[in-house]
C-alpha cells in the first residue's frame, strides 16, 4: 500500500509514541530517585536513568533521521483556515523546540554525569566517553540545566498533549489520526 500523504509514517507514529512512553517514564524515575537517600538502590535507579537517557538520545537522532527522509504531513488547508496565525506559530515552536529538547536534556545529564567523575556505562556493559572531565564545580554549574532542560521538556510536552486533546475533543477536526497507531479511519 502507498503511504497515506495525510499520515505520518509509521516509523514516524511508533518512535514518536515509544519516546513519549519513555520520556514520561524517565522523567518520573528522575523525580523519584533524587528524593531518595543514598542506597545502592538510588544508585541502581541512577544507572536505570543515565541508560534510558542514552537510548532517549538515540532514538531522538533516528527520530531526527526518519524526520528529514521523509517530511511530516501538511496540516489539512481546511483547518489552517480556521486556525489562528499565533497557533500556527506556536505548533511549529513547540514541535522545534521538543526537538531541541530531546537532545539537549539527555546530552546535559552526560555532560553533568562525565563532570561528576560518574562515567556512563550503558546497561553496565558499553562504557561511553567521558566528553567533558571531571570538574566537581562545573558538574554542580551543569546539573540544574539537566534539571530546568527536562521540566521544560515536560512542559512542552504537556501542552502538545493539551494541544492534541483540544484538536480531538474540542475542535473534532480529527488531527490525532495523523499521528495515531493502526490504520486510518474514514
């Protein structure tokens, strides 16, 4: 079957979901280990977020890939008529600034990571490169830009997630299916 030009490709649908799951999933592992005191399950759970950073990198720069190979679809030209010139602004700042963020949030980890003379050995196999070197004072200068990068990525995320429910529930102009597992509906 020929790809739905009014779809995203499913690579497109199914990295955009699985990072989305992980995300949120590691963003609320993040917020619950560094509550906890030092244990060797704190450290076990740092491990867990460090790993889950890299592969969050890593299926960002596929993401990037699949993205440029094959371009998103055009919003439907009946709903760019009715939508305001701020929120077409806003749709492509916020899906360029997710982009950035999916980068930069896990790249600032490892760089506060490799600052903090905690090297990243991912799923305690695969020692990753230190690229920055251990300096306890620029790990304490690079740890909040970890933490503000990854609330803001949050946020971001929450208002496309508003943003989506609002196209589906408000304005029933059905722009999720663009983005939705399985097959289109008619």
């Amino acid at each position: 079957m020929p790809p739905d030009p009014t779809r995203y490709s499913r690579p497109a649908i199914w990295l955009h979901w699985l990072m989305a799951v992980s995300i949120i999933a590691v963003f609320g592992l993040g917020l619950y280990m560094v509550q906890l005191p030092f244990s060797p399950q704190k450290l076990k759970l740092i491990n867990w977020h460090k790993w889950a950073g890299i592969v969050i990198l890593l299926l960002a720069a596929l993401r990037l890939l699949v993205r440029l190979l094959r371009r998103p679809p055009a919003l439907p030209p009946a709903m760019l008529r009715h939508m305001p010139g701020w929120q077409q602004f806003a749709h492509h700042a916020v899906h360029h600034s997710l982009y950035v963020l999916f980068f930069a949030v896990p790249l600032l980890g490892w760089a506060y990571s490799s600052a903090a003379g905690f090297p990243i050995v991912l799923f305690g196999q695969l020692p990753l490169p230190d690229w920055i070197a251990a300096d306890p004072q620029l790990a304490q200068r690079i740890k909040p830009w970890h933490q503000w990068s990854a609330f803001a990525l949050i946020g971001l995320a929450s208002l496309h997630i508003l943003a989506a429910l609002k196209h589906q529930f408000i304005d029933r102009d059905g722009l999720l299916r663009r983005m939705w597992p399985g097959k289109a509906s008619s």
